[in-house]
C-alpha cells in the first residue's frame, strides 16, 4: 500500500492510495456490500458510478456463506465478480448492534448469529484471520465500540481494551502477512482527552491507516462533525484516515473539510430503497403525490443512469407500487450522488477551492427546489 | 401492422411482424411488465436479451398510476423508457383473478381494486380505450377466459358473450383510429367443438392477429399441448398467432411446433425469484447446498450478463441471503434462456431443422446435469 497526499486545502486532503486492486482517490466513499452485495447493486453498476473500493462487513460473511466458500472462490472480490478493492470492517460494530447473547471479555466476543442462534466467537486473532479469508485489500483492527449513552469510565475502560485487541490485531497481521494493509481504529466517543489518548496510542502502533470509530452513533450531527473536527488532525497526517459509518452528504463534506479521506455508510442505499433521493437541490421523498406527473429526472444535473433514463413521474410509480425495479434505480442514483460529491470535492481541493465548493453545496442542499 | 411468414417446417412458422415501435421476429417470447416493470429487470437488461416487444397488464395500470398519467408521460413505452413494443392484455384475465367482488354482466365487468378496494368497472369499450390511452402496439381484446373447472354450458355461454364483446371492441378500436393493432381471443377450454366454433366466429371478425386464451389454467400440461395442436392450425394462417400466459420451456417448443407465433408468461420471472434457473441441461434449484461452491455458471452455454459474470455459488448465496441482486440476475438469465430458446428455434426453421432442434432441446432438459 502505498499513500501520496497530491494536494492539501485547508485541513482536506487531496490523496492517491495505492491498493492491491488499483488507486482509491481520496476524499473517497465507499459503498456498503454488506453480505457481499451492495443491496440491489451489480459490479457493473458500481463501475459505471466510479466506485474504486467497497466494503463488506465480517460479521454477515463469516455467518454466510462462511470464510471458508469466500476463500474457495477465489477472495470476496473474485467471488462477487468485483474487480477493484474491498475493505472489510471487523465485525465488532455487528457483534454489537446485531448479534445475540454477546459477552465481552479480555480473550474477545462471544455470541450468537442473528441468523440461526448459532454460537460464534470474535476475538482480534480471528477477525485478522477471517479477514485474510475474505482477500481483503484493507482490514480493520478489531475494537469495541461502546454504545451512544456509556459513561466516561465505560469509554476508557473499553479504550484501553480496545489497544490491547488492536495490538493482538497487528500481531496476527503481521504472523499471516498477507496483501492487505491493516488500519487501526480509535475510540473514544465525545471526550476530547480520551480521543487525543486513544489516537497517540493507536498511532504508536504504526499501522498503515488510522480510523475514527464511534461517530454518528446517535448523537447530534453537530456534535459529531466538532468531535471528527478535533479528531483528524490527531490522526498521523501522511497515513490515510477512514470515517467509519457516516455518513449524510452533508457530513461527508464536512468531515472531508476537516482531513477524512475514505467514508462509508448505508445511509445512501438504505434510504434510496424508501423513497428518499439526494439531489444538488435537496432531499426528494420520491413518493410524494407532487411528482405523479413530474417529466423531469431526479437531478437534472446527475449523469447517472437512472437520471439518464427515468422521470420522476416514473420512480414514484415503481416505489408506490413497491417494484424491485424501484430499490436498485433509487440505490444508483444515490450511489452516483455521493461518488460525484466527492469527485467534485478532489477537483475542488485540487484547485483550492475547497471551501467554496463545500459552502455551495450545502447552500444548494439547504435552498431546497 | 405488417406479418410475413419468411419460412414454415411443418407447422412452425418463422415470421416478420412489423409494428410501430420495431420489427418483431417471430416465433418471440415476451417478458412481463405487469405494473410498467419487468420485475427487477431494467430496459436495458430487456435490450440486452434481444427482446423485441413486451407485455403490460391493463387491469394493474388502470388502478395504478392509472391511464391518465400514463398517456401524460407519453404511454407506457415512454413512462418506462423502453423504446420497443408493448402489448396490453386486456384486464379481463385479472379481473377473474385478482379484483374482489366481481360482477360479469352482458355490459362487462364490475369489480372491486385489489389494492384499496375501490369500485373499477371495466366494458369492451373502456378496455380499448385504456388500452389506446396506453399507447400499446398490440391491443387485446376485451374476454371472459372462464375457470379450468367450468362446465360445458356455462364455456357455451361465455363464449357467445366474449363473442359480442369482441365486436364491441373492434367497433371501439375502429373508432379511437390509434397506432396500435387489436387481437382477438378464442376460447371455448378443452372442449374441442367449442374451440372450432369460437375460433370461427373470431375469425369473422377479421382482426389483425388471433390468440388462444384459456390454456394453461390448471389443466394437465399434455392436455394442454393437445388443446393447442387442435387450435391452432383453426385460426387465420396468414395472420399472427398468440398463445396468452403460456408456459414453460418445454410448452414454448411444443405450441411454437403446433404453429404459435408468439407467447407470454410470468413463470420464467416468477420462478427465478425463488431460485430456479432454466438451463439446456434442465432446471436448477440454485438454493440446494451442492452449489455452495460450484464455481460454474449456471448454464454454461449462456451469454447473458449473470451466466458471463457470475458462478452457481455466488447466485446461491445471494438467494440463500434474500439479496435484491438475486431477483435480478436470476430474471436476467430466465429471461435470456427463453430468447435465446427462441432464437434458435427460429433459426431451426429457417434451416428446415426445428424437429430435430425441438427434439435436441427437450431430451436435453429431461437428460439433467
């Protein structure tokens, strides 16, 4: 892996990182292949977006169809006919939020699968290991990610844990020394001196990347943007910095404004199949009785397939009428949407007009139709 | 509306039939766009595939977004971005199947919406008008198909009545003057008198092309082949034959062989849905645990996007996890085998070789994998 910061603006980063399936350019977001599928979406479709990297989640892959399968046929990539990169999380953030019966101790996790009850044990060894499975270009340290409402003594607790899994992580990694690059995560939540710990010793570990967990965990959105504000730059600056899980279009901007390269969220597929579309003016609830006889696409400005192709008129239909066809038009325009803000904010950095490519775009977004 | 017959080999017929929106090689295959969608399945997946025409349900559009908003956005064509042809049913066949409360009168039919329930009356005369506010190329007349367990008296009746139906239908579309062809339907069940009678009042009516209505609705399929061997060489040879929501792999080769031009179903789409695929070695039931890691394609003579992009375990456990992406590529490939099973088979006529190709086909799907 290779990282090469090509231009600065500010605080945001214009960046080339170099992976074993070809060049993320930075700031990127990345789309959320969840059960090795971005839900609705096909390679092609992500090609046709300029999607460069995407991520898959360990906790759903090791549950189904299992590491081993994803091994056989060839790595996450080659089994979901995906050419470039994949990033995969920890499966931590799943064990947390999804699975059953979850017990954590010092050796890892155990629980059990959402799907079938069936016992499962997560510790940083085999989340390193599972990973390695997967083919994975970037891996994702396994840490804790303590719920919205824990306590400061909870969080440094958890943080101190969360090195010592992290320094087991780096350990495995380095034992299995396979092609992809290991990045750490640091906690920490809102608490400013526990986030400037947590980065110093996580940065000591010299992985090849750093992320931010515990944002956009339900706090307010101005909270998180203020604490990514304080957290980046705490982050080692030539190495690349992943936002994990957030975010809206708005806090991507933000968030890339205050030094974050890579993104990743459901947010933009997750809503896309309820009907809800971003625009350069807005937000579009697709389904409202106005756009029955709206000739016009989504975006006017958006060049992606399904505004080349479709009215209004007609996604409202298909969402109304709950047709397949609706959630995977939705997911690509919304998909294309965050590719294409990003895209336009590396010409922006690139340019030095960061800032007032950023400040225009949320004055469109907040201007409304 | 222009048809050629270029070739026949027994009774199979290869055909031209020019319509507004392209030519149409017969004997063809039309996917279903119940409500302005082939289920999970984009237009330019339907390019992809070499469809030439498609069909949509007059009984689901009329409810919803209704015909109104339809002709608004310039027919169903163009509110569905597919630029080929579209035939229409004519709502009666849901009207049996799908409204609640129904009420068949010598006027038409009274029924309840099965979505909200609101009163929907539909007559010869409004069938065609919907049907021409739709913009369809072919347009469908206005029937009764009666249950597979009606008695003999009860097809009598209903006969003489779609009968008069169909007279009021060609009186409305030589009225509304549209673009667009009207066919008409024969019925008359299993019972072969009635079928020869029907298809001779029909043909009096001297309409652009001819269907068979009323096959395939729970008989036993022998019965069925037999039924359309009888009927079809009854209806007008110079003209376009239509064998409505029939069938599987094996009825399309057989009707075809009897004489059928064109054919319809939902089935191929239906069934992908749940996982099984059509191949020239027989069916797959993608879900079984032997594909797990079988890293073919699921046919290997297939060119579609899912047989030249995917293996059997990938689309397996994109089922076995009830990702969106299933109901696409499984579609995408159903779809194809029934076109590509039908361009070979016009080809066969073409070289005076169908028997054998028919033969070739059917021993190969009973031989299995």
């Amino acid at each position: 892996m290779k990282y090469t910061i090509t231009h600065t603006d500010g605080a945001a980063r214009r960046g080339r990182l170099e992976l074993p399936h070809g060049v993320v350019d930075t700031p990127h977001f990345m789309p959320v292949g969840t059960v090795a599928s971005v839900k609705g979406i096909a390679p092609d479709d992500l090609h046709a977006m300029g999607a460069q990297i995407i991520l898959g989640n360990t906790y759903h892959l090791m549950l189904r169809p299992g590491p081993e399968v994803v091994t056989e046929m060839g790595g996450l990539g080659s089994f979901m006919s995906w050419d470039r990169n994949v990033l995969t999380d920890s499966g931590g953030f799943q064990v947390y939020s999804l699975a059953h019966q979850r017990k954590i101790t010092e050796e890892g996790a155990v629980f059990r699968s959402h799907i079938d009850g069936s016992k499962q044990e997560l510790t940083p060894e085999r989340a390193v290991q599972i990973q390695t499975q997967l083919g994975s270009d970037i891996l994702m340290a396994f840490d804790e990610c303590p719920p919205s409402q824990a306590d400061r003594a909870y969080h440094e607790e958890s943080m101190a844990r969360t090195t010592r899994w992290e320094k087991r992580c780096k350990e495995e990694w380095l034992r299995q020394a396979g092609p992809g690059s290991l990045f750490g995560i640091v906690q920490g939540g809102l608490h400013q001196d526990l986030r400037a710990r947590h980065a110093a010793e996580i940065a000591e570990l010299d992985l090849p990347g750093t992320a931010l967990g515990g944002f956009s965990v339900g706090e307010e959105p101005a909270l998180m943007w203020e604490g990514v504000q304080h957290a980046a730059p705490l982050l080692p600056a030539h190495k690349p910095r992943y936002l994990m899980g957030v975010g809206t279009p708005e806090d991507l901007l933000r968030c890339a404004m205050a030094g974050i390269d890579i993104f990743d969220c459901v947010f933009p597929t997750r809503v896309a199949r309820n009907g809800l579309l971003f625009t350069r003016q807005g937000r579009l609830q697709i389904k409202a009785a106005r756009y029955a006889r709206d000739p016009r696409p989504a975006d006017d400005k958006c060049t992606c397939y399904t505004c080349r192709t479709f009215t209004r008129a007609y996604l409202r239909h298909l969402l109304a009428a709950q047709e397949l066809l609706a959630f995977r038009l939705n997911s690509i325009h919304n998909l294309a949407f965050y590719l294409d803000l990003m895209t336009g904010l590396r010409e922006a950095i690139e340019q030095g007009t960061a800032r007032s490519y950023v400040t225009g775009m949320l004055d469109s977004f907040a201007a409304g139709e």
